[in-house]
C-alpha cells in the first residue's frame, strides 16, 4: 500500500516540477525576446544584453523561477504575451544561457 502510495504521489506531484517550457519552441522565443527583451537588457547591461543571462549572480536558479522571471518581465514591459509565449521564450533562453534540465 505504502508503495501504491508514493507512487501516485509521485504521478500527481511530477508535472509540478517540470520545466514550464518544456513545450515551447525556442526559434519562436528567439524572435519574441529579440523583439520586446533586447533593448531593455542593453540599456540595464550594455553590449548585447545577454549578460543579465550569464552573469554570475543571476535570479533565476530554476526553471520555475525563470518562468516567473519572464512572466514579470511581460507584464512590467506591456509585451503582451500570451502563457504560450511566455513558454516560447523561456525555451529560447533555457536552450541558449540556462541549460535546465
């Protein structure tokens, strides 16, 4: 019994800490942070912006914590995005700087 348990626990619990991303498409992310994330990031980082991504004391640790990063962003920029595109992007920027699992 304990065994059916911790196993149903476990299909119930799994989705919670899956990568939010998972489904999006990062060529469709790529697009979406080029057009409403770049200017921003350079403006708070010079260059090219994408040091917000790499540097050393980031805020986004987790693949849940970069989904709500990239929520608020959305909403503080006025972008626009629907969930799905929220997704989109954080595919693009887990491909690209995060390397989340």
């Amino acid at each position: 019994m304990k065994i059916l348990s911790a196993l149903a626990f476990a299909l119930i619990a799994a989705p919670l800490h899956a990568a939010p991303f998972d489904k999006g498409d990062p060529k469709i992310g790529k697009s979406l942070h080029d057009k409403s994330c770049t200017s921003c990031h350079v403006s708070m980082f010079g260059g090219d912006g994408s040091k917000i991504y790499s540097r050393a004391d980031r805020k986004s640790k987790t693949p849940q914590q970069l989904a709500a990063r990239i929520s608020g962003c959305n909403a503080n920029t006025g972008a626009g995005w629907f969930p799905e595109e929220e997704a989109h992007v954080g595919a693009y920027l887990n491909q690209q700087y995060y390397k989340f699992k």
